[in-house]
C-alpha cells in the first residue's frame, strides 16, 4: 500500500512539474504588443502548452507499465524545470556581472517618481550601487550552478522563489502589464520543489534528511560523474557566450560613456535655416548612443554619436522626426554651456545649451 500510494505521488508530482513547464516554457513563442506580454495570445498559448501536456500523460497510460513510464517522464520535465530555470538565470547574471543590467537613465531622472513605471523606478535605485549589482549576479551564479546538480536543487529553490515571488508582486501592485514575464520563473520553481515533495513526505516520515535530497541509487557512478562534469561545462560554455554577447553590446551601447555631452542641458537657443525646425526645450544624453529631446513637453528619443577628438557630434534616427539628420561640430564654452554649429540635412543649424544641475556622485562627469 505504501509503494502505491508513493508511486501515485510521483506521478502526480511529475504531472504538476510538466504542467509547470508547459507555462514557463512560453517564452520560446509568445509575443508582445506596446511592450506588454499579458495578452490574449499568450494566454491561448498557455492552454495549448497545457492541453498537449494533458494528452502526452494521458497517451502514456495506453503503454505497457505505464506507472514506470510516468515516472520517467515526470523526471524529464523535472530535469527540463530546472535547465530552462538556468537558461534563464544565465544572461541577467551576466549583465549583472558586467554592471550593465541596472542601467541609470538622465531621461528617468528628469521625471517625477509618480510617472515612472515600476521596472523603471526600481532599476534607478539599483544602478545607484555598481556593487550591488554585481553582488546580484555573483549571487545568481551560486544559484545557477546549485540548480545544475539534484542535491543542491532544493536549496537553490529555497534561495531563489522567495525573490521571485516579490519580484512578482512588486511588479502586480504597480499594475505592470508584463506579469507573464515574472510568473515564468515562479512556475518553473514550483515545479521544480513540487517534484521532490514526495521525497519530502518520505523524509518527514523517516527522519533521514537524504532522501530529501538523493534518488534511487545509481551503479553507474562514473557515468554520473562524467554527467556532472560535463554540466559545468555546459554552464560555464553558456556563461562565456553571454560574457561575449554582452561585452558587445556593452562596447556598443557605451562607447561613449566618458565625453562631456552626458547629462540633460536645456537648449537656450535654436538659428535654424528651416521655419519648421522643432523647437527643442530640453535634450538627454545618456552614458550610451541613445538619447531624448523634449519637444512641447513630450519625450522622443533619438541616436547619437559623439567625437571627443574632433569634437563632432551626429543626432540620427528620431523618433517623430524621421526628416532630422544632425551632423556639426560643438564648442564647450564653459562646463555648464555648449555650442552646436551643423547642418540638419543641407540647411545650417546652430543651437546653445546649458547643463542642467543633477547631483548623482555615482555618475557625474
């Protein structure tokens, strides 16, 4: 009766791990609208993802033996829980590490509290600390490599889903419309622990806190052994690809980090050849090749280059004003006031700003 009743709990244990798969596995093939992901679409998906999910357990019955088959394949979605948990967790440890995923933006600061988005607010109060962040990440991969073993996979769960889950309710009491985002990594966990709480039971029931943490005993030690070797090198191959990909882009997005132009300068005065020239009040440059002009009191963003030899400086790609082609060189009368002589396309242009006072010790040029 016993071995009946622990293998109906392993069976459904490894039904609410696939099923907890089925809804974090949608990143693969969901899609977003104005930056949102909580859409109807992607909740079609999750019924789909749950619907096949139902039919594979279901079909598995009509086998020979079918209870050891479940079993095995509950273990497959098990496993599956927890290296699409570490695929995950891979790329935003590494940006952390490389102190690129809390990235402070002047255009955030120049608003009010009240109108910005959580994500938004939250990411400016942690890029005020590169060390914080590069603790998150440290933190991270300690996670990452617990998880890529069995008996660490509990205690990497315990550490992690209580992030998760205020992660999640940070982001649902601010109305964020991208809470499929966070619910991913929530269920992917859940269907991690659910899994092993038969395990748990069975620990609980004969105090031995490894069966808590170990599986039926394996003969094949060596071949294990070669498993887990070959785990580490699959997460720290994947952990170089993202060190690559985020050098890039961080060489990219912050080649110009160091000049002079970062900050928000509020635009004295614009000599336009053209009648229809935009009348710019404000500009926002930040520590990257993006930045926003204020026009009218509305925000539109925009690239920009920056030549700190030859002191030139291109404005390109805006946002509303797809016409505008800014290239010219800028004069630095003093630290607060800049001079910019150009053409916008072929007609001359020239305009003066003033920086604007923002006290940030972490980042002040």
């Amino acid at each position: 009766m016993p071995s009946i009743l622990n293998s109906n709990l392993k069976y459904i244990a490894g039904f609410i791990s696939a099923m907890c798969l089925a809804i974090g596995s949608i990143g693969f093939f969901w899609t977003f609208k104005e930056g949102c992901c909580d859409i109807s679409s992607n909740y079609r998906l999750i019924g789909r993802n749950l619907i096949i999910v139902a039919l594979l357990f279901l079909g598995v019955n009509f086998f020979r033996n079918p209870t050891e088959k479940l079993e095995k394949l509950g273990l497959i979605f098990w496993i599956l829980c927890r290296y699409l948990l570490i695929f995950l967790l891979v790329p935003s440890a590494i940006s952390k590490l490389f102190n690129f995923h809390y990235r402070f933006s002047y255009a955030a600061a120049n608003e009010r509290i009240m109108d910005l988005d959580p994500q938004m607010l939250m990411w400016q109060a942690y890029s005020s600390s590169d060390t914080y962040e590069i603790l998150i990440g440290i933190g991270q991969i300690i996670i990452i490599l617990l998880l890529a073993f069995r008996r660490t996979t509990p205690v990497a769960i315990m550490m992690v889903l209580p992030i998760f889950i205020n992660n999640f309710a940070f982001a649902s009491i601010f109305n964020s419309c991208i809470l499929l985002s966070y619910s991913r990594s929530i269920f992917l966990s859940a269907g991690i622990i659910l899994y092993l709480t038969p395990d748990l039971i069975n620990w609980i029931k004969s105090i031995e806190f490894k069966k808590l943490l170990s599986f039926e005993k394996n003969r094949l030690l060596h071949a294990r052994g070669v498993i887990n070797i070959a785990k580490i090198i699959l997460i720290i191959g994947l952990m170089i690809q993202q060190f690559w990909k985020i050098d890039r882009s961080r060489k990219y997005y912050q080649m110009s980090k160091e000049h002079p132009i970062v900050g928000i300068w509020e635009v004295e005065s614009i000599n336009a050849s053209t009648a229809d020239f935009p009348n710019f009040s404000r500009l926002i440059f930040e520590k990257s090749v993006f930045g926003n002009v204020e026009v009218q009191d509305s925000l539109s963003s925009f690239y920009y280059v920056v030549d700190t030899t030859y002191r030139q400086m291109e404005f390109y790609n805006f946002q509303d004003f797809r016409s505008l082609d800014i290239k010219g060189k800028y004069e630095i009368i003093d630290s607060n006031t800049v001079k910019y002589v150009g053409r916008n396309n072929k007609e001359y242009l020239e305009f003066i700003m003033k920086k604007k006072k923002f006290k940030n010790p972490n980042f002040d040029n």
